[in-house]
C-alpha cells in the first residue's frame, strides 16, 4: 500500500564550499553544512534558482517568513514563502559554505559558493544586510560560461564588433589598425543591464598580448578574472581610492588602465593627466541608458573636462532584451501600419514573431476540455522568453561632438551628431532583432523605456 503522506523529493545539489583561508578549513564547513537539518532547504531553493536559469534569488527575513524570489532575465518571479524556522537554517547553511557568520544578522557580509545540479554549475555570489524589518539576502548565480562571452556572443553584430577591435588596436584583417589611445567607456543601465558581462566581453576584444594591461578593482567588486590583465585591489572600507593605486602602478609602466568603477573625480583626473603626460590608455565602464547619458554623465564627474573632451575616444552602450522562446513562439502577419512604424519593408518581412498566443476555446469540444489550461512549454517554463540578447550602440567621438561637449553639451545635440557620424540607435538595432523573429514588439518597448 502507498504511503499516504510521502516525503517531498529533495533535489540532488553539489555544494562546494568557497571563501576560508585552506582547502581544510573548506571541507570543514562542507562537512557542517551538509550535516545541518538547513541543507535541504538549501538545495531545494538553490535547485529551482538553477533550473529555472535565474540570474538571483532574492531572500526577505521578516517576523512573518522568508519571502522568495527570482530574477529570471530581469523579472522577478515570487516562489513559495518559507517560514522562519527552515528559512533560517537555510541561510545559515548558506552562509557556512561562504564562510561567513551565520550568528550576524545587521552586519554586511558577502561571500562566494558553489552549486551544481544536473550538471549545471553556478557560482553563488552571496550578500547579506540586515534592514528594519529583518534581514535582506540576495544570491547571484553566475554562469563561468557566460562570464566569458565575446561581444558577438552577446549579441553584437559582427561588423561593430570588428569596428570596436579595430578602434583599440586589435587586428581583425591583414591590415594592423592604429595603437589604442586616450579614453574608452562602457556602458549599461542599472538594475540588471549586463554591465559585467559587457565589460568583459569589451575587454576580451582588446588586444591584452601586445601591451602591459593593469586592473583596479575594489575588493568586494571584483569583475571576473580575464587573461593577462594584472589586478590590484583596494578597499574602500579601510579609505582606500584607486587614485592611491594609480601612481604606485605607474611604476611598472602600464600601457592600459582596466578601472571597471571611478567612484571620485580625484581617479578620473588623475587617470586624464597620465593619458596626457605618458600616453596611457584608460578604459572604464558607468551605468546609464544610453552612450549620450554615459558620456555625458563622465563628462560631468572629471574636474578638467578640457583633458577629458580631448581623450575619450568612443563609448559602447549594451541594452539587453529577452529573447523570444524558440519552442512556443508565435508567428503573426503584422499590418502594413506596424511594418510602416518600424520602417520594415513588407516584401522583406513577411511575419513578425510574439508570445505563445494559446488556441481559442473550441465550442464544439466536450465541457471538461474546453476548461483545461493551456499547455506550459517545456522550455520556458510557460515564461514565453528565455535568454536576453544585447542591443548596442557604438558612439565614436569625433571633432564635432568635441565641439559640442566643450560649448554647453545637449544629449539631443550630441545624440543627433553621434547618428549623423553613423551610429546606429538602440532602437534601431532592437528592429532588427523584431525583423528577425529574436524579439517581441512589447518586449522591445519595454526594454528601451
């Protein structure tokens, strides 16, 4: 006879623990994670964060229970509340494998693990802060993969990529372009805009063998680990500035400055003075909407803007959209109005694609059918996306928007001379996602509000 109350199924997760001084110390707080009553908690949250693809878990401690969230490609997704007593062996088995204070519950603590179910492996990224109603813990699930993508696996067209290389010295023909000089910035927009997966991919493009590439990163904002790029740290809890790195570093006689984050106008003036007096060459990355805003936005924060207006040198701007899900996306002939708006040639673009419409109701079928849901896609989870792709702009600084910055600069004016120099809009390149049946016409709205 069947069990009548049969025990719940807890996946199989493999928890690596990370973060102590010694292998020793690492398997010491496996051991007393695995053996904590929070380890199936742990694996069940972890699990379904995984298997669902999330880019975060979300954990809010309150009085009442632990509410559960996921990030899956920038939308949050409630999961089943926890109650207290599981919520809080869990997070201390979580932070056990980080080797963190599970007792600390005001305190910030950040740490690192790793997860792996059904062969899928996620480094988990862990941040704890207590608020006024409890405590707050986000979980990021990195993919190493993801982590280093090329800007065409991100989304960028072959041709601007090779427009991008080109522009900091990388040969992409037979033909050896110009050494990189001056200033390069990166740019996404908050909130989930794939500013470390750009800054990385950017930074693969670069030419890293043929000069001496150094990093300044603060230590509890590290940017993955890319070859042949030396990083320093500095922390910002104890004071430290990455203008205090700078002249240290000078004497190794750096060929590019790799500075993810400029906090103060101090780094960002220093960084344009060495341009000038040594020929450095400074990348550099901001969160903003657009490469105008980015530039703009640079421009504003550096105290000589005399030496900044004469040293940056392009801005790369990535707007990520999710993609339309392969296994339940809908085809629609669009009207000639829609086509007119999105300036898409009728004879050239047949369908437009959008999200699994499910089939109208059929009035003839039996009564206990016409009220079955539809059926979920096995692939998106019922979702109708899964993945994002990035959207970019390139934006070459050239004399005339030099003009412009060193007068009283406009967005629009920069934004119409930026286009009028070549660059393609951001809109512009989310059409030619739509006109390849990547996207969904709402989705591209929302994404480029």
């Amino acid at each position: 006879m069947p069990d009548a109350n049969p025990q719940p199924v807890i996946p199989n997760v493999d928890f690596k623990a990370m973060g102590a001084a010694s292998d020793q110390e690492n398997q010491a707080n496996a051991i007393q994670a695995r053996q904590s009553p929070g380890i199936a908690p742990a694996q069940v949250v972890i699990a379904q964060g995984i298997s669902r693809n999330a880019n975060r878990l979300l954990l809010d401690f309150t009085a009442q229970g632990v509410g559960v969230r996921l990030d899956v490609d920038g939308f949050w997704h409630n999961h089943p509340p926890m109650d207290r007593q599981n919520g809080d062996v869990m997070l201390a088995v979580m932070k056990k494998l980080a080797n963190l204070d599970p007792a600390e519950r005001r305190g910030r603590q950040m740490g690192e693990f790793k997860a792996t179910f059904q062969r899928t492996t996620r480094l988990c990224q862990i941040t704890s802060q207590g608020v006024e109603t409890g405590e707050r813990v986000i979980v990021r699930l990195l993919d190493p993969k993801q982590q280093q993508m090329s800007l065409i696996d991100l989304g960028m067209r072959e041709q601007l990529a090779n427009d991008f290389m080109e522009r900091v010295g990388r040969a992409t023909g037979e033909h050896m372009p110009p050494p990189p000089k001056g200033i390069y910035l990166f740019s996404a927009p908050a909130n989930g805009g794939g500013l470390s997966a750009l800054w990385t991919g950017a930074l693969m493009a670069t030419d890293r063998y043929t000069g001496d590439f150094f990093g300044i990163e603060e230590k509890t904002r590290r940017e993955p680990e890319i070859e042949n790029i030396d990083v320093t740290e500095f922390d910002e809890s104890l004071g430290e500035t990455a203008a205090q790195v700078i002249p240290k570093m000078m004497l190794r006689q750096p060929d590019v400055f790799a500075v993810p984050q400029i906090s103060d106008k101090e780094t960002l003036d220093i960084l344009c003075e060495i341009a000038e007096a040594e020929g450095t060459v400074t990348i550099t990355s901001t969160r903003a909407k657009n490469a105008t805003e980015a530039l703009l936005k640079l421009l504003g924060a550096v105290s000589d803007k005399a030496a900044f207006i004469k040293f940056i040198n392009l801005v790369i701007n990535m707007r990520l959209v999710r993609r339309l899900c392969e296994g339940c996306k809908s085809p629609f002939q669009p009207t000639p109005q829609v086509l007119h708006q999105l300036q898409l040639p009728p004879d050239r673009v047949p369908v437009l694609y959008q999200e699994y419409q499910p089939p109208p109701v059929d009035p003839n079928a039996p009564k206990n059918k016409q009220n079955l849901p539809p059926p979920i896609c096995p692939s998106c989870g019922g979702l109708g996306y899964k993945g994002r792709i990035g959207m970019f702009e390139l934006l070459v600084v050239d004399d005339n928007i030099r003009q412009a910055l060193a007068q009283q600069p406009s967005a629009d004016v920069v934004q119409q001379l930026a286009i009028k120099a070549g660059m393609n809009t951001l809109r512009e390149e989310g059409i030619a996602l739509l006109a390849q049946g990547i996207t969904s016409i709402p989705e591209l709205q929302r994404a480029l509000q």
